[in-house]
C-alpha cells in the first residue's frame, strides 16, 4: 500500500472546490436535521429523572409502565434497549428521594438486579451545558494561540474552522440518529476537538518544514504545489492512524455496552469527519487564504516571511 | 560486523519489562478504584443553605459540613467516600460499592437535629443539651431504644417539672427529629403512628432529675435505633441538605459495563497490535512492546494519584493507545521515507526520529490543551475523563517517543538490520537510487 500511497498523483488542492462544496453541502443538510428534528437530549441537560430497570428476561414497555403506575408514578416514555433487557423511563419532573428509594425496592424485588437512576434539576442541566460551551471556547482560543506562535495565524483560523467542521458533524449526526445526547457526549466532541487538531497539525507541521525548503513562495501555484506534496507524504500515516482508531472506537460500540455506546458513535463519526477535514479541508482553505496574503504582499516592499 | 551486545540488551530489557509487568500486573489492576459506574453506587450534589435564616452560608460551615457527613458515611462502612465543595453552595457526594443506597442517602441529608418540645411547638430543649458521642442503644424489654445523656441535668428536671403540671394531654414532652417551621405536633399526633414527623411524645408525670433520656422510638427497628444512635453521635449538620442531581448505578449494571468495556477494549488494542504488527514489521513489534509498557504504566500512575477509573476514563485510556499509536506512525513513516530517499538504515532512524519529534510535540500539546480545558471545566465524570486524557498523553509520550527510540536504537546500532528494508516494510523497489 504505502508505495502506491506514495506514488499518488493527485491535485488535493486543484479540487479543492469541490471538497468545500461537499462540507458545504452536508452542513446545510447536518444544520436542517438539527433545526427539524432537534437533539435527543438526555437529562443532564433537560433536567427530570432517568430509570434504567434491567431483566434476565426479555421486558416490555406495558409491563415496566404498570409498575411505575402501581408506585403511582408516570413516566414521560419507557423504551427497550440492550436487546430488550433493559427499560429505560423517563420523567420529566425530579423524582425525590423517596421515591427513588420506592423504585428501588419494587424493582429490585421484582428482577433481582438494582435499577440505575439518575435525576436532574434545571438549575444544573443549564450550568452543565454553560460550562461545556465555555470549555469549548476556551480550547478553541487556547489551540489558536499555540498555533499561532509555533506556525502562523492563517493555519490557526483554518484548524480552528476544521475543528468546527468536525464537531458539528458528530451533532449533525446525533440528531439525525436520534442518539442521546449526555454528559459523555460532551467528552466526546472535546475528544474529537484534540483528535482533529492533531490530525491538522501533522499536516500543516509537514507544509511547514517543506516551505523552508522552497527557495521562492510568491503565487498561490507555489503554495498548492507545497500543499500537495505535503498531503501525499504525510498521506500514509494519515490514513494509518485513522485506522488504527477506528479499530479502538468501533470495538467500543460493538462490544463496549449500552452506557458507552454513545460515546464510541460519536468518536467514531468524528474521527472519520476529522480525517476528511485534514486532507481535503483545511490545508486547502490555508492554501487559499495564503495566496491571497501574497498578492497583497507582492504590492508592498516587505518580503514573504516564510 | 553485527554487534552482538545490543540485541542481547534488547532481549533482556524486553524480558525484564515482561516478567515486571508479568509479576505485578494483577496486583495493580487490584488496587485501582473503581468509580461508581463501573461497581453500582451513588453521587449525589446538594444544594446547600444554612439551618437558620440568619446565617450565612461561608466557607467554613461548608467545611464543617463535609467532615459531618464524613463522619457519617463512616457508619456505612464505604471505602472511598468523595465529597467535594462545589461552588458556593454546592456539596457532591460520590459512595462507590454502598451496599444499601437507600439507607445511605436517608443517611446523609438528615439534618439529625434533635428537640424536645412541648405539645405547642415550643423547644426546651436541643441537640445542643446533649452531651457529645454519647448516645448509645440500649434495651428496654428487649425493644431497642436509644438513650442519650444530658449536659445539665437540672435543666431537664426544670423541664420536667412544668410539663407535668400541665394537665391531660398536653403534659408530653414531644421529641423531634429535625423539626421544620410550620410541622405542629397537634396535627402530627392525629395521624396514624407510622406517619408522625416526630420520633415519640412520652407522657410526664413526675419531675425527671436523671442524666439520661431514652427515645423510645415508635417503635424501633434495631438497625433504626443504630442508625438514630450514629446520627445523633456523628452530631447534626448545620445545614439544610437539596439533592439537586443525583445518579446511581446498580452493582449488576457497573459490573457489567466494567466488563464490557474491558473486553471491547482488549479486542481493540488487540486489532492494533495485530496492524501495526503486519503493516510495520519490526518497528510494530517494537511498538506493541511500548504500548503494553504504556497500559501497565498508565494503571501504576493513576494507582499513585490515587484517581478512580471510571467508564470514560477507560475510554480515554484506550484513545490514549490510538495517540502513543499515531505516534509510532508517524516516526516509522518518517524513517520509511528517509529509507526510501536511499539513505542507510542508521542515518534514516536518526533523521526520521528528529523530524518526527517535533511533529508529535505539536499535535501532543495541541491535544493537551483540550484536555486541560476539560479538567478545569469539566465535573466528575468528565473530569475523570480529563484526568485520564492528560496522563495518557503524558504518558504516551514518553513510552512511544523515547521508549520506542531506545528499543528500535538497539537493533539498529547492532547494524543487524543493515541492507534489511523490509524489516521496516519498505520493498527495494521502493528506494530512490542516490
């Protein structure tokens, strides 16, 4: 494989419309899902009550709700999961300590096995959300600064709009799917947003070093022609270490049980997104920006820095 | 002229790390602490305002109510008990492996203010009057009781004295366990027994000059009445505890995901070993050696910290392989290259480490400061996750970048694989002709 990886011919950037008119093209889709359909969101961030009762035997819907009624309770929605031995209910109010004690009992009683459950007040569902929104905008600062210092401003913009590109895929994808949006989730995306800057910085780590060894970058032709080579060598281990990821995320959703599921999904859609925005996004969006720069440049007497 | 010595070296410090690993592994996996996700348990945030209106809710009343409630979570025997201040009005409560969660959340927001009032309401006396750790359960007709022992016994005499010179019914001394504004004995004592807010209300005769008073409960349970006698021993919080957030997790449902996890996790690395084995040859053997060193350090390290491994942490365990991984990668793809330009084996190793390194400082510190982000924002589980992450990463670095380096060096200082490209997967065809 690697030799014909190396012998690869191909125009990353020639084509680079096309690649931004793909993006283009899915995040409209990913924004219309999210604005129809909306997130499924758990209640760490909705606030209310969570019961996961689990079964030896396989469980339905009427017979957990009955239960829930004879504690004189009404759940929001009960669902199956996990083949059918777990019940997940929902409510939407906080269920108070004492009743948490009573659906404890009766279903312990009743299946052998200790139900989980969970319960949320607005108050902390609104601060979880607060705080995860602020430590993704902290990151988002915090990496173009790195950037910034140790390559260039543009390369911090453009792995910064292949960040945003890759987190709003994994949300794009969990509305179309329906998934349960929590607090894992929210670990997750950060994931993602380290694994897809990593991704990027190899790449543009790579244009950095063959830039030194240019003797003229004056037209955005010498920049593609840079970029183009700098994608095809790093190409390998690109798609390599996707790989070897993929393997670990998608042993997680297969095997890794229902609390991880959710988890594993989005890591596994976002690290598939983040390879797309390394090798056909944001190289190519520095490379444009940076031929702009030089024609501004070729007016004034100050030379290119790179 | 192969040197010998150093693939000796090799073998041995390979066999040194196998038999450490090998000796001690089931050890340290035994020590590490399970969050409450993984073994059942419960976490509870409360939202915390003072007993009385006038106080103020300050960082010492915060303090002194987490070393109450550590005191009484000492009553139920839990191992790991996490209470942490959050914010300014917060407290999170974590109990991993709490045997009884009912009774242990019955436990800890009691306030076990003890009063004694008279049938109008009016307090006579209070916790205060107690003398300190001295309640104890006692027997009386083989009923259990509890009985505590007074401060002043003349104070209760004085008590006594007016209660009994009060006619029928109102001659009781009503005793209460946090007794809130608004609750009237009145109204309590026209319910059935097993729904009175208060503990009991014995009938005064005479004047009582003794020091001790027994609450005879309505009647007790025995594990009641302990309960009653540690409450009241672990003294009263001077707080009034809401559950704001609460979770738990049944032991089966943690056992489980333990167990899941940890298989997915094994099949994981295990399909990483095995491309890493085919597709980079001797550097992949290499690379699997490093990466099991780097699990076993990663369980010794977060051993040391004295961190709980919860079911996001076991994730970020496992991305952590993917980082020290990329890292691999991205060296033997670099040495690949430098093999290719038709440099020799051992001036392709040297110029591939160096432009490796900064590569995967780069993109390590990149992912570092997400992380830290995530630990500074994050609560429990996410900062669980974070924590993971971080020494994952710093980890990786180590066992992939240097550790890989010092092994691979080895073979390559011995000129063993000189003329030898394919040990690194690179066919002759492949290299350039200088």
């Amino acid at each position: 494989m690697s030799s014909r990886v190396r012998d690869i011919k191909f125009d990353f950037v020639k084509h680079r419309n096309k690649f931004f008119a793909i993006s283009l093209a899915l995040i409209v889709l990913g924004g219309l899902a999210i604005a129809i359909f909306g997130l499924n969101l758990g209640i760490d961030f909705s606030s209310g009550s969570r019961v996961d009762i689990q079964s030896d035997e396989t469980l339905t819907t009427e017979e957990v709700s009955k239960e829930f009624e004879g504690l004189g309770l009404q759940p929001e929605s009960v669902t199956l999961a996990g083949g059918g031995e777990i019940a997940v209910a929902a409510f939407k109010s906080e269920l108070n300590k004492d009743e948490v004690a009573e659906i404890k009992n009766t279903f312990t009683d009743l299946y052998e096995i200790e139900p989980s459950i969970s319960t949320v007040s607005p108050d902390v569902a609104v601060d979880l959300a607060k705080n995860a929104f602020i430590a993704v905008a902290i990151a988002s600062v915090g990496i173009i600064l790195y950037v910034a210092i140790r390559f260039e401003w543009l390369q911090g913009f453009a792995a910064i709009v292949a960040l945003f590109h890759d987190a709003f895929f994994i949300i794009a994808v969990f509305s179309i799917l329906q998934i349960e949006v929590n607090i894992t989730f929210i670990a997750a995306v950060l994931t993602i947003v380290g694994y897809s800057i990593n991704d990027t910085i190899v790449t543009f780590d790579r244009i950095r070093e063959n830039m030194k060894f240019e003797k003229k970058v004056k037209t955005f032709d010498d920049v593609a022609r840079v970029v183009n080579k700098s994608l095809v060598q790093t190409l390998a281990r690109s798609i390599n270490t996707v790989l070897t990821v993929v393997f670990a995320a998608t042993a997680l959703t297969i095997f890794g049980g229902e609390a991880i599921r959710p988890f594993a999904v989005a890591l596994l859609i976002g690290l598939l997104a983040g390879t797309y925005s390394s090798i056909f996004i944001a190289s190519q969006l520095w490379a444009v920006w940076k031929g702009k720069q030089l024609k501004k440049k070729k007016f004034s007497p100050v030379e290119s820095e790179v | 002229m192969v040197k010998k010595g150093r693939i000796v070296a090799f073998f041995l410090i390979v066999l040194l790390l196998g038999g450490l690993i090998g000796t001690t592994v089931m050890g340290v996996t035994k020590e590490i602490k399970l969050g409450l996700d993984l073994q059942g348990g419960f976490e509870v945030l409360y939202e915390v305002t003072p007993a009385q209106e006038d106080q103020e809710l300050s960082q010492d009343l915060l303090n002194s109510t987490v070393s109450a409630l550590y005191k009484r979570i000492n009553v139920l025997g839990v191992s790991e008990p996490r209470i942490t201040i959050e914010g300014e009005d917060r407290i999170r409560v974590q109990l991993a492996g709490v045997k009884d969660q009912n009774q242990a959340r019955e436990l800890l927001s009691t306030q076990a203010e003890l009063t004694f009032r008279t049938t109008d309401d009016e307090e006579q006396m209070s916790g205060a009057d107690l003398k300190e750790g001295a309640a104890k359960v006692v027997f009386d007709n083989n009923q259990p009781v509890v009985q505590v022992t007074l401060k002043n016994p003349e104070k209760f005499a004085n008590i006594t004295r007016e209660i009994s010179q009060l006619p029928q019914p109102d001659n009781r001394l009503v005793i209460w366990l946090d007794y809130e504004e608004g609750d009237s004995y009145q109204e309590e004592v026209t319910k059935p027994a097993d729904e009175q807010k208060f503990i009991s209300d014995p009938a005064v005769r005479t004047v009582l000059s003794q020091n001790t008073v027994v609450i005879s409960g309505p009647p007790f349970q025995l594990e009641e009445a302990e309960n009653l006698k540690e409450l009241l021993n672990a003294g009263s919080l001077p707080v009034q505890l809401e559950e704001i957030y609460s979770t738990s997790v049944g032991a089966q449902f943690g056992e489980q995901s333990l167990n899941k996890t940890v298989l997915a996790g094994f099949i994981g690395i295990g399909l990483i070993f095995l491309f890493m084995l085919f597709y980079y040859r001797l550097p992949g053997a290499i690379a699997v050696i490093t990466l099991s060193v780097y699990i076993y350090l990663i369980l010794v390290v977060f051993n040391w910290m004295n961190a709980v491994l919860t079911l996001p942490g076991i994730a970020a365990l496992i991305l952590g392989v993917g980082m020290a991984v990329d890292a691999n990668i991205i060296t033997y793809e670099r040495i690949k290259e430098e093999i290719r330009s038709g440099k020799s084996i051992m001036s392709a190793f040297k110029a591939g480490g160096r432009r490796s390194f900064t590569t995967i400082f780069d993109a390590n510190i990149t992912t570092l400061i997400a992380a830290g982000v995530l630990f500074a924002y994050g609560t429990s589980s996410v900062k669980g996750f974070a924590v993971m992450l971080i020494t994952s990463i710093t980890v990786s670095f180590l066992t992939a970048v240097w550790g890989s380096r010092i092994l691979l060096g080895l073979w390559v200082k011995s000129r063993a694989l000189s003329k030898k490209p394919g040990l690194f997967g690179v066919k002759e065809s492949e290299i350039d002709e200088l």
